[in-house]
C-alpha cells in the first residue's frame, strides 16, 4: 500500500476512535440514572430530623426508619438538624441530591407554617417531593401543674390580668399557630417562647420557667401528673389517661382545626425518580400498617392518618392555606411583607 493510503487509513481510524471517545462518556451519562435507580438502596440512607431528639418528630422518625431499614436492607441514619423552626433541617434537604439518600422526616411546621415566618431559601412546594404522611399529634393545652386554671375560660380570664407565657418547638411550629390563632379568637396576649423542640419546651414547662404548651409530647406528661391539661385536640374521647377534660371545640371555639396538634410525613427533594418514590411511599405505609407501629405511634401521641404522596400534598397544601389566613392577619409579619425573621427566643433560666 502506498504511503498515501496507509496515511488515509490512519486518519479514517483516528476520526473513528475520536468519534467514540465523543459518544462513549455520553451513553454511559446516560445510562448511569437508570442504572442508580436499579439499584437503589446501594448504601445507608439518611433521614434528616429538624427538630431536636426526644420531641415527637424524633419519635417518629425512629419508629418509621426502623421499618423501613429493614425493606431496604439499608441503615437509615438519623442526621438532627434543628433551629428556625425545623427550616434548617428542611433547607438542606431541599439542597440535596434528589437519588433517595436523603429524606426528610417532615412537619407541617417546617414546610406550611415557618416558610410564612423566617426567610427561607425553598419553596414549600416545589422543592420538594412528598413521600407519604404518618399521622397528627394526639395534642393538649397543657400548663403546669400549679397553675391557677382548669379549663381555656378560666386560662382566658388569667391571662387578661397576668403575662402568660407559652412554649413551643420553634417558631412557625404547630403550637405556635395554634397559640397564634387563640390569641386571635380571644383578644389575649402570650409570650411566645420558642425552643429548638419540643423536649425542652416541655422540661421548661414542668420546671415552671413557663406556663402554657400546646404539644403532642405534653400529653405524656399530663398522664404522669407532671402537666395539667385544659383541653385536647379532636372530636373523639379524650386521649387515654387525660380525664375530666373537654375538647377545645367542646369549651366552644367551633373553628378549631383539629390539624393544629401537628402532622408528621417524609419528604425528599424534588426530582426524586419515581420508582425511588414508590418503593419509598410503599415502605412507610407498610410501617404505619404494622399493628406494633400502630401501636407505638399512639403510644407517642400521634394518631396514624397513613397518606400516599399525592394526599400528603393536599393535607400541607391545606394546613399552609390556615396558616396563611393565621399569620397574614397582622399577628405576626409576614416573611414577603417584612423580609425579617422573629428573633427566636431563649428558655427562661
């Protein structure tokens, strides 16, 4: 072969190999998804709780990632990360790769209500793919135990002579709206002290550093004698081991939503794949079906309202409407009118 030829040759091989090297790395992009989906769970899940240990969103996540650990054959790892009202724990989430490693054990708090309060950089709605909803916090008004009331009357006639101070997980939590909108059906006034969770809402509670708290956790502590309820959330009998008490609705506030006690789902980043979602909504159903989780959840004051992806939506879509209405009445600013955050508070020593 002439020295032209084998010349030719030689440029026809290099433009062939070029091409290769042009289209190999971008079939293999394209099939590294797919292939990630496949196989899902390939190593430990984190599941990201906002709040600090020992509250009520702790507890379900403990009870929820054990179960699902086992279908995945995977570890689902706690990562706690409280503050601004469990917004911390849910931006990172936001933040994160959506391939099913990082989850977020959700509150209405921290995506339909403290949005509205303290600057955030996510959209309650869009950043996120809902996975399925656990259930509502079995919830009481509860003070403590020396103070001067039974009943919301008798708390509505102390507060408008004394200061009455009330504890919740954080700002833009449930008990927070939920104090928020007594206020406005009664024309009184709280100091609202938020704290990082509920545990040390409900210690300060007992130690009497505050008054009132309005938390799934406190009905445990109404039980041991070391909270006095004035009311409960629901329409149904009083939780177990809270006696000679009314429903706030019973007491006569008819517009009660009874979804103020707090509501507890998983989440993850938006663009989840599907498949990953499924198999995700399909586990934690299956957990909150166990008669053992059942069980539990009650167990840690919260009722099981088992809810796939699409119903969670609708339920934080809602509770996001009523904080809406709660806090765009002029109680509290508005995160769009003020671009401020309230300024947390400190648990009084």
């Amino acid at each position: 072969m002439s020295q032209s030829g084998t010349l030719y040759l030689r440029r026809r091989t290099l433009g062939w190999m070029s091409l290769v090297a042009v289209m190999c790395p971008a079939a293999v992009l394209a099939s590294t998804p797919s292939a990630d989906v496949a196989a899902w769970p390939s190593k430990p899940i984190t599941l990201v709780v906002p709040y600090t240990p020992g509250g009520t969103n702790d507890n379900v996540a403990r009870l929820i990632a054990e179960k699902v650990s086992a279908r995945a054959g995977q570890p689902v790892i706690l990562d706690y990360k409280p503050g601004a009202g469990g917004t911390i724990g849910a931006q990172f989430v936001a933040k994160a790769k959506p391939d099913g490693y990082t989850l977020l054990n959700a509150s209405i708090g921290n995506l339909a209500i403290a949005p509205l309060l303290v600057p955030v950089h996510f959209d309650p709605f869009k950043s996120f793919q809902s996975i399925a909803y656990v259930g509502n916090g079995i919830t009481t008004f509860a003070v403590r135990a020396d103070f001067p009331a039974k009943n919301l009357k008798e708390l509505v006639e102390y507060a408008k002579a004394h200061p009455v101070s009330l504890g919740t997980s954080g700002v833009g939590t449930p008990g927070h709206m939920a104090g928020e909108y007594f206020q406005q059906l009664t024309g009184i006034q709280l100091q609202h002290v938020p704290y990082k969770g509920s545990a040390a809402a409900i210690n300060d509670a007992i130690g009497g550093h505050v008054d009132l708290v309005i938390d799934p956790l406190s009905t445990t502590f109404v039980r041991g004698g070391k909270l006095k309820a004035l009311a409960y959330f629901g329409t149904d009998a009083p939780p177990e081991g809270v006696s000679g008490v009314q429903s706030v609705v019973q007491q006569g506030y008819k517009q009660w939503d009874n979804a103020f006690g707090g509501s507890f789902l998983w989440t993850a980043p938006a663009g989840l794949p599907e498949p990953i979602r499924k198999k995700l909504t399909q586990w934690v159903l299956e957990a909150i079906a166990e008669p053992e989780v059942h069980k539990a959840l009650i167990n840690v004051q919260v009722n099981p309202v088992p809810q796939g992806a699409e119903g969670t939506t609708v339920i934080v879509r809602k509770m996001h409407d009523i904080a809406q209405s709660v806090f765009g009445s002029g109680t509290v600013a508005l995160n769009d009118k003020s671009g401020k955050s309230p300024a947390d508070g400190k648990a009084k020593n």
